[in-house]
C-alpha cells in the first residue's frame, strides 16, 4: 500500500530550474531520475515535472555567457558580463532592458554569402574545452539524483541568423541556388553539435538536450 502522507512529507528542497528559489523535495520511494527513467517504459510512478530537473549550462561554451544564459556552481552578472563573441566569432550584446543579448547591430555579417560558408565559417575544436576542468568545479553542482537537463544556444535557425542576419538567413531557407548551401552548412552544424552533445553526456551525464531555437 502507498503511504500517502509519508510521501508527501518533505525532505529538503529541489532549486527550480528557470527560476530563481526552490521547490520542497518530497519522500518519494524512488529519485526523480529513476522516475524520469521508468517514464520511457510507461512505469513512472508520478508525472515528471520540470522542477525535479537540474538546469546546467556551463560557461565553458562561450554561447552560454554571450547569451547570458549561464547556469552552474560560478553564475556571471548579466548586466556587467553577458555578451561578447559566441563558439564561432559573432559577438552578442546584452539588453539589460530586455534582459537578453542581440547579435551587435552595425557588424558586418560573419557569412557574407551563404554558398560560400565553409571559407568564412570556422568549427571550434571541441576538444579544445576543459571539460574535466568544468565537471571539477561543478561537481557539487551536478546531481545524480535529478535528471540534468542542458540547453544549448544556439539552434539552427538561430545560428544561421547570427552568421547572416533575419532577414538574409529567412531568404536564404527559400531561394532556390541558395538552398544546397543551407542544407550542407546545417548539416555540419548537426554534426558538431553532436560532438558538443557527446561531450555533455560523457562528462555531464546529461539527460536532456534541450535545443533552443525559438526565433
């Protein structure tokens, strides 16, 4: 028989994971990462929620601070430190009143001309990280009880704005001699972002990969 009441007891507390403050943890008979895994299986003893994931965005990923979207052991100040140049040289500004950052307005585009994307765009070595180094700082941060949940910035669309511009990279999806050149960039786009996403898993234990691209 369930002990209801035991369950709903608290035991300590769960930081939410967009939002600042914390959630009770409650005296559930298993963690919220086996509960995460059983869901897969249709097994799930509750519905997981996403105040029970951990959020880790680790600032290693020049994306995370660029965007002001660090979160891990070593936060940064948004209004004094987001901003600067992202994983491929294009630089970002924070928007205190917006509280978010916009590629810099008046710099000349990092791709100039989509069909010519692999003499101006330039992959990171993504072993050019400290991975070890970031999972050392973290460790305290990080939890194996919780499923870790990892947004990455930027997603396809998104990143073919900032190379281009809105409106260049919006054109570039539909005129037709351009399209070959968009298909072939995003595919080794996908193929580095899943160097990126192995490393996460490797290291991190990531569980989640959550791909932003809502522009």
């Amino acid at each position: 028989m369930i002990d209801v009441q035991n369950e709903l007891k608290t035991d300590g507390a769960f930081q939410i994971f967009t939002e600042p403050g914390s959630v009770a943890r409650r005296n559930t008979p298993i963690t919220s990462m086996e509960n995460y895994r059983r869901s897969f299986q249709k097994k799930n003893l509750w519905t997981p929620v996403t105040s029970e994931f951990l959020l880790f965005c680790p600032r290693i990923i020049p994306d995370y601070i660029a965007r002001g979207f660090v979160v891990e052991k070593h936060t940064i100040d948004n209004d004094r430190e987001a901003g600067g140049p992202d994983l491929f040289g294009a630089v970002w500004e924070w928007v205190p009143q917006v509280q978010g950052s916009m590629v810099r307005p008046g710099l000349p585009p990092l791709l100039p001309d989509i069909k010519e994307w692999e003499k101006h765009i330039i992959f990171p070595d993504p072993d050019g990280f400290d991975w070890a180094g970031s999972l050392k700082d973290n460790g305290a941060y990080l939890s194996e009880e919780r499923p870790t949940i990892m947004w990455f910035m930027n997603g396809l669309f998104e990143r073919l704005i900032s190379f281009m511009s809105f409106e260049d990279a919006a054109l570039a999806l539909v005129v037709k001699d351009q399209k070959p050149a968009v298909h072939a960039l995003l595919e080794r786009l996908c193929d580095f972002y899943e160097e990126i996403f192995a490393r996460y898993q490797s290291y991190y234990k990531a569980n989640i990969i959550y791909l932003h691209d809502d522009w």
